[in-house]
C-alpha cells in the first residue's frame, strides 16, 4: 500500500515565488534609474546624485517654449519631429509585418526551386549590420531619388527588417496544422484568400508581437535617419537627442533629461501595454 505524504500548508507555494524574486531584484534597479531620472529633471542641478535647486519646469520648457532653448533654435520643431518619428516607425512595421508575412507563408508552405538557398539568403542578410552598407545605399537612394527624403529612409528600413519578420512569421506558419489549410484549399479557395482568411488569423500572436518589435526598432533609429536625412527638415527624434549630446562638453544635461524621457515614453507605454504579445512570439501557432 503507498504511503502519502503529507507536505506542511504553504510548503508548495515559496518555489513558485523564486521567479517573482529573480525578475524583481534584476528589475529593481533599472526602474530605480528610470524614476531618478523622472524626478531628476526637474531640477537644473544635480551634484552626483542628489538634484540641487528649487522643483521647476525649466527642462521641460522645449514643449511650449522651444524657442526659449538655446540648443533648440535652429533646429526643427520638436512637434514636428515627433510626427516623423511616428510615421517612420508606423509605416515601416506595418509595410514589414506585410511583405514578412506574405514571405514566411511562402517559405513555409510553398516548396519550389532554391527555397533553401534563399532561406539562407535571408538569414545572412540579418547578419550584416547596416553600418557596411551606407556607401551602397547611399548611391541606390540618390538613383531613385529619395536621398533626403522620409520615403527613402522608411524604404531603407523596412528592407532591413525583412529578414528577421521573415524568419519570425515563418515559425508561426510552420506551428499552423495543414488541415486547416488544406480544408480550405478543397473547397476552392486560392493561395491568396487562404492566407488572408484562413493563415492571418491563427498567426495573429506573431503578427502583433512582430509589429510591436518593428515599431519600436523604427522609434529607436537613429543611424539611417541621421545619415540619410541630413538637411533636418525630416528628421527624428533620436538625431534631436544627438543633437543636443553635441561634442560630450557644456551639454545641458538637465534639458537632455527632459528630451531623452520624452523621447523614450510612447516605447515604454508600448511594452506596458503590449507585454502579453511579445511574450508569445516564443510560443507561436494554434490551439486545438
């Protein structure tokens, strides 16, 4: 006959707090820094890390007032630059969650002649850093005439999001069981439809995670922007923060506080609001 042992009340529940304890102590801190920072600009100084002064609203006056800000006057509108940053990360990972998913399925489900050569071919593009291709891309944009141009810049991007959306939305679509495809396929429906109706739903954990991932890739640019834009006129937010940054001396870092949380918050509001879907990009496909 067993014998059951009887384990004490609330023995089973401390190992399933050790994540909680693991991901709070390595957490703590950066929120620590976040906060400091918050709290930190409103001040004009700070001697190490104590702010110094009476509690103002002088760094953050580039909102209402940018004219008032020395750094700021011959630059664009920070208004402006916002909504160029929006719609360079908006349309970048909507176009590349688009050509993404088409090509994952077309990798996933079609079989047809150097498939796996250009498998390859996508994954060695995602190795290249973009860095080793300006010179390249600088003479393709002048050609087509969108040096200097949102348009050329957002082209730019998306091209280098590719292989890695690609790679993401191939995982999901091999997750999906070709039953269901295979159902709609028999009763008359064509690639096409069968990916817009049938495949797109049951990937839509990865889609929304990958444009997620994409938007805040295309927020946080800064290198192709400030290369290929360099009149100012389209810039982003990201080369307003360099800008600022200067050479490293006499930098205002009160005002670059200001303008870096600034910057920083949508990303961060974004991830609050959209953690559950990155979480399952490393569970993708269908339940039942």
């Amino acid at each position: 006959m067993a014998t059951v042992v009887e384990r004490p009340p609330g023995s089973g529940r401390w190992p399933s707090l050790v994540p909680y304890v693991v991901l709070a102590v390595g957490t703590l801190p950066i929120a620590v820094l976040y906060a400091w920072l918050l709290y930190s600009s409103f001040f004009l100084r700070v001697e190490g890390f104590t702010p110094i002064g009476p509690f103002t609203l002088e760094n953050w006056r580039f909102l209402w007032d940018p004219l008032s800000v020395p750094e700021l006057r011959n630059r664009p509108p920070i208004i402006p630059l916002t909504i160029n940053t929006f719609i360079f990360a908006t349309v970048t990972s909507l176009v590349g969650v688009l050509i993404s998913s088409m090509a994952g399925y077309a990798f996933s489900r079609l079989r047809f002649k150097g498939r796996r050569m250009m498998l390859g071919g996508v994954l060695l593009l995602h190795s290249f850093p973009s860095v080793t291709l300006l010179i390249a891309l600088f003479v393709v944009l002048r050609t087509l005439g969108l040096y200097d141009k949102l348009a050329g810049v957002i082209l730019v991007q998306t091209a280098f999001a590719l292989p890695f959306g690609i790679w993401i939305m191939k995982g999901f679509f091999d997750n999906v069981p070709w039953d269901l495809e295979m159902s709609a396929l028999v009763d008359g429906a064509g690639r096409l439809r069968t990916w817009w109706r049938i495949m797109l739903p049951l990937v839509k954990p990865g889609l929304l995670a990958l444009t997620v991932l994409l938007f805040v890739e295309g927020w946080n640019q800064f290198l192709l922007p400030f290369v290929f834009m360099p009149s100012g006129s389209q810039q982003t937010l990201s080369t307003l923060v360099r800008g600022i940054l200067g050479e490293g001396r006499f930098v205002d870092y009160g005002l670059l506080t200001a303008v870096g949380l600034y910057y920083i918050a949508p990303v961060l509001a974004l991830f609050v609001f959209a953690q559950d879907q990155l979480m399952r990009i490393y569970a993708g496909g269908v339940k039942g």
